[in-house]
C-alpha cells in the first residue's frame, strides 16, 4: 500500500522542509519490512508519534521495526476504534 493521499498531506502539512524525505523513508521501510504493505495505520502511527520533527521519524520507523505492535500503542492506534482516531488524526484534532 502506497502512502495515502490524506497521509500525504499531513505529511506535507507537518514536514514542509522534509516532507519528500518523510515519505521516501516510509516507502523504504515499507519495502523492508512489510513486505510492501505496511498500511495506513502503521505508517500513521509513524507520523503521529513524530510530531513534526524528523528525527523523530527515523526513532518511530526504527520502533516499528522493532515491534510494530508497540508502536501503535504509543500513537493511541491499538484499540478497536483506530479507525475512528485516525479520523480525527486527519482531521487535525488531538488524540487523547
């Protein structure tokens, strides 16, 4: 799975100097890791735990790599209503 168009936007909205950068690494692990197919979710929870800052990027890709398990946990993706979250990810809210 590609990085999704709403993905890429925050992406670009988070990262504007490095938002290229941001999803070459994503694509990268991806390949590495899962095979191609990481989904949305995890490659999200890459995001959200980044908060804008790109090396914190390169520490949430290595802890996915790591266990990606604990890597949901971290951006609040591990319950039942993920899909719910991650709405409101997108949509810019906070996450609590």
């Amino acid at each position: 799975m590609p990085v999704s168009r709403r993905l890429a936007r925050k992406i670009e909205k988070d990262f504007p100097a490095d938002w290229e950068a941001v999803i070459s690494m994503l694509h990268e692990m991806e390949r590495e890791s899962f095979g191609g197919d990481a989904g949305e979710r995890l490659l999200a929870a890459v995001i959200l735990v980044s908060r804008g800052d790109i090396d914190r990027v390169v520490m949430a890709l290595e802890f996915m790599a790591e266990d990606w398990r604990d890597l949901l946990m971290d951006a609040g993706l591990e319950s039942e209503d993920w899909a719910s979250r991650l709405d409101e990810f997108f949509l810019g809210r906070e996450l609590t």
